[in-house]
C-alpha cells in the first residue's frame, strides 16, 4: 500500500485548523471541573474537552483512513494498547492539559503518523498563538502553510554547545519516588556553574509545543521521562525534517522506539557530519543524575 503522505499532513492540517483548534480555544479556561488521571499524589489531569476532541478527531480520520490503526491518549489502555507496524495516528487531543485548564496559551493539538513504528506526519496546532506546524518525511516543515527555512535558522544559531544553549525541562505529573529525584538532580546539574551550566531552562507545559520550539530554531533541546508516544510523536516528524534528532534521557540510549517513554530530543546543526550534536548529546548525559524509569 502506498500512502501519499503530504496528503495526510494536509488533512490533519484542515482537521487541526478548522475543527479541533476553535474547541480548544473557545474552552481554555473554562474547566473549573477535572479528574485526576493518575492518582492523588500527581498532577496529570483531563477534562470532558479532551475526550471531545479525541472523539472528533478519531471519527474524523475513521472516516477518511478506515484502514489505519488509531492510538489517542484518551483511549490508551495500559498493557493493552500497542503500537504495531501498520499504519497508525498517534494523537494527543490536548497536549499541555494544565496550561489549557489555567488558560496559559500554550495548549495544542498534537497529530502523528506513524508506519512502521516510525513518525511520518506530524502537525502541532497553537490556536491561541495561532501557529500551525506541520511536516512530512520527505517533505521538510511547514508553519502556517508556507515553506520553513530551517536550514537559514540553524546556521544562524551557530555550533550546539551545552553552556550556550536554553534547554525545555519540565519535571512532569508524578512528584515522587526515584524518577522526581533524577529529574531534580539533573536540572541542578544542568545549571550549576559547575556543571553543565547552560544559559536556562524553559518549561513550556507541553512536551509538542516544545519539539515545535527546538524545529523552529527557539530551543536547542528537550528532555523528559514520563512522556508518551502521543506527546512526541508529531514534534519527532517534524524535527526529523529539520535535520533534529531524538534519542533516550538516559545515557547510552542512541536507539529508542516512539514508545519509549524517556526523550532527549536535539536540535539540528550547521555541522553536516553531526559530530556538534553527538558532542552536545553525550555532554548532556554527563549530567544526568541517575536513571528514569517508567512502567
């Protein structure tokens, strides 16, 4: 089966824009009422919103690609829901959850497809910044629609250096136990002067705005643990497309499917032979104060 992917990215582009962003817009700020997703003691949340959108966007696409599989994080069973080879759309009705529920405009839809476990399409939609970003493999970035000269962008940001760089960090839902810890641990590590001692850290409240941020050229990494195929997998696409690169939070992880539940993701750079990135990755790892591990 040959699938026309450009196609794809221009149908969840007209999906995001015309029907699930108005939603998101609209209702930010209004859900005084929540449920806690993952106990008491965290903070993950969700709303009647997000599984609105979930199932506006799952009967859109049913519709449309009836023969592609469908994992949305509404839906997501644990143990139960896998990710398979065959086409798929990896979907997060409402990435940044808390930012929608507190009216920070930093809410998006996230939509992806994978095939063969690999993202392929990827388009993020900000309706309160109005920003759409969208790719294709293949088919380089898109924001609004026009054509993204990334390659101008990353010579313009000069090598990947750790001390020079501002890294997204957010320290996630659970606020406990070993992996709270590391998270800890890490990001005093990261901006001790005697450490990594990077120019700041940015915590954006959204795991694909923030892989949108570091394509665009405004952040020059991401990393977390927790996070889900849904909350990576348009941002993987689009960064791709650029020239970025995803791999592990925890050393030594240079491989990691999309489910991997811990991310590093890197910018691209000027330096063709990747030798800046690998450089920035492995110094990265060095301050990385223990291990993340997710069930």
């Amino acid at each position: 089966m040959t699938i026309d992917l450009r196609y794809v990215e221009d149908y969840l582009c007209d999906l995001a824009l015309n029907k699930v962003g108005p939603i998101i817009k609209t209702k930010a700020g209004t859900q005084s009422e929540y449920d806690l997703k993952t106990g008491s003691r965290q903070v993950d949340i969700v709303t009647a919103i997000d599984k609105q959108v979930e199932k506006l966007i799952w009967d859109s696409l049913k519709d449309e690609f009836p023969n592609f599989k469908f994992v949305g994080e509404e839906g997501y069973i644990k143990d139960v829901t896998k990710i398979t080879n065959e086409p798929t759309f990896i979907v997060d009705p409402i990435d940044g959850t808390t930012n929608f529920v507190h009216d920070f405009p930093f809410s998006c839809t996230s939509m992806g497809l994978t095939i063969n476990k690999v993202p392929v399409v990827g388009v993020i939609f900000n309706p309160h910044l109005n920003l759409l970003i969208s790719s294709s493999k293949g088919n380089g970035v898109r924001v609004n629609g026009e054509e993204h000269d990334f390659k101008s962008k990353i010579q313009s940001m000069g090598p990947l250096i750790i001390n020079k760089s501002i890294v997204a960090l957010q320290p996630g839902s659970a606020r406990e136990g070993n992996n709270f810890k590391t998270k800890m641990k890490t990001y005093e590590n990261l901006l001790s002067a005697d450490g990594g001692f990077v120019h700041g850290f940015r915590n954006l409240g959204s795991s694909a705005m923030s892989l949108a941020y570091i394509a665009l050229g405004y952040l020059d990494s991401y990393w977390d643990g927790g996070c889900y195929s849904w909350d990576v997998c348009a941002g993987w696409c689009i960064l791709n497309e650029t020239g970025g690169r995803i791999v592990g939070a925890n050393p030594n992880e240079w491989d990691i499917p999309v489910d991997n539940r811990t991310y590093f993701a890197v910018r691209g750079t000027p330096d063709s032979t990747k030798k800046d990135q690998e450089k920035y990755i492995e110094d990265f790892w060095n301050n990385v104060g223990g291990v993340l591990k997710y069930d």
